[in-house]
C-alpha cells in the first residue's frame, strides 16, 4: 500500500477539525470530472463525521488533458493567500462546466478580490510553485491519477463514492 511521504504541514489547506482523528488528504484536479464527483462525497464526509475528520486539498493539475487545471489552481492558491481558499475551491468545482479564463476572472471578481492583483499573479505565475510542490509531493507518494486519497497516511485503492471512504475513514475510526 502507498503511503504519504510528504506529511500534512501548515503550508496545506486543510478544512474541518485542525486535529481530526482521521486526516483525509486528496491529490485532485480541478478540470478532472472524477474529482467533481468526489467533491460532493468529501462535503458529505465533512458533515458527517464532523471534528473527527480533517480534509486537506492538494493540486494535482494534469496539465496535457485538462489546459485549465494549472490556472485554476493557481486561482485557488490566489484566493487561498486571502483567506479564500475554500470559496474558490467549492466555486470552481460548482462551475467546473464553465471552467476558463473568463470564469476564473469572473469568480476572482465575484469573491470580491482584486481583479488586477489576480491578473499579474497569473502572469507572473506567482502560484505556480505551490502548485508544483505539491503535484511533486504526489508523485512522491504515487500519485498517478485523480482523484487520489490518503487516509491517515496510506492510500484509499478503493472506490472515491461516499460510502466506500466513509466505510473506510469509520474503520480507521474504530480501531483502538
């Protein structure tokens, strides 16, 4: 079984408890329709198991199929740096459909950041490096695909639907 081999840091976006009993980390890609499907199942797990889970995102942008997976992380990383990473996040997955430059000014605009601040860090590519850091630290750890999940450190092989990972996070749950 592959494990994490680059542990959760505070560098991370981690949403729910800062200390669940169960940390579920996920590689995903924000073009990948798979890891919109499995947004949904994560948002149930978050609240159901409530402050025993806490859920981390990392960027895994597969860049040769999905030509808006790259700035639209870099759009969350954006936002992130102002305290808006989840906005964006959840946004862009709801309107993953409508994924594009366009769209990602637009949800920028209606999250009420700066425009123009968002402009130049896209150009400069001033997220770029977190977002490389962390598609690096999947491949580390295995990474092929998206979506991917590690639970408490070791990979979930099983299927990415709500009640194959809540089996999997409630056994991790029970155990002594």
């Amino acid at each position: 079984m592959a494990e994490l081999r680059v542990p959760v840091s505070a560098a991370d976006h981690a949403r729910g408890a800062a200390a669940g009993r169960v940390v579920l980390v996920e590689y995903g890609d924000y073009e990948c329709p798979y890891c919109r499907a499995a947004h949904v199942e994560v948002l149930r797990l978050g609240r159901h198991f409530g402050d025993d889970l806490t859920y981390v995102f990392r960027h895994f942008p597969l860049t040769e199929i999905h030509p808006f997976a790259e700035p639209a992380a870099e759009t969350a990383e954006f936002a992130g740096a102002q305290g808006r990473f989840w906005d964006m996040h959840d946004a862009i997955y709801a309107h993953q459909d409508q994924l594009s430059l366009p769209f990602l000014v637009g949800a920028v605009r209606a999250l009420g950041l700066s425009v123009r601040d968002f402009e130049v860090a896209l150009e400069a590519r001033t997220y770029a490096p977190k977002v490389a850091q962390d598609f690096l630290s999947g491949v580390r750890s295995g990474v092929n695909g998206t979506p991917t999940f590690f639970i408490n450190g070791h990979r979930h092989d099983g299927p990415f639907d709500y009640q194959h990972l809540a089996a999997a996070i409630q056994s991790v749950l029970s155990r002594p």
